[in-house]
C-alpha cells in the first residue's frame, strides 16, 4: 500500500434545501448547537428537549442579539426563525 504526499482534491456542489425531523437527547452542547443552527437557517426551526441552563440562554439572547426570532413556547420547546447565512 502506498500513500502519496499530496492530498488528492475533493469538489463539493450545492445541495437543495433540507427538510425533516431529528430528536436527540438533552444536552447542553446539543442545545446550544440547535439554537445556532436554528438562527442559520432561513424559516423555523422547533426545538423540543432544550436544556435550559443560564449558558444555553445566554446563546439564545446572542443569537436574537444577531438577529433571529427566539421564542419560549413551552417547557424545553423553543421556536427559532433563522435569518440565513
């Protein structure tokens, strides 16, 4: 086996939007990305299962602070309007 010393290039294309449902366990790492990838795309994300702690909301007022719409709508449910990146 052997290994060339230049890596070869990859190319990457754009994709269309994407649409779906993910649920994953609360977690404060999980729940700060969730806002952060809520407040990047364009439209609504739903969060279910945020953990609330003063860290995670701290990034939920930066990320209304940048300009998304983050709202409470339930016990650990947010609702993020994305303004793109």
């Amino acid at each position: 086996m052997t290994h060339s010393s230049t890596p070869t290039p990859l190319e990457s294309r754009a994709a269309g939007p994407l649409s779906g449902r993910v649920r994953v366990p609360g977690d404060k790492s999980i729940s700060h990305r969730a806002l952060i990838l809520g407040a990047l795309a364009v439209g609504e994300t739903r969060i279910s299962g945020l953990l609330e702690g003063e860290d995670v909301l701290n990034t939920a007022k930066a990320m209304a602070a940048l300009g998304a719409k983050v709202e409470r709508t339930g016990e650990g449910a947010w609702s993020v309007r994305g303004v793109g990146v």
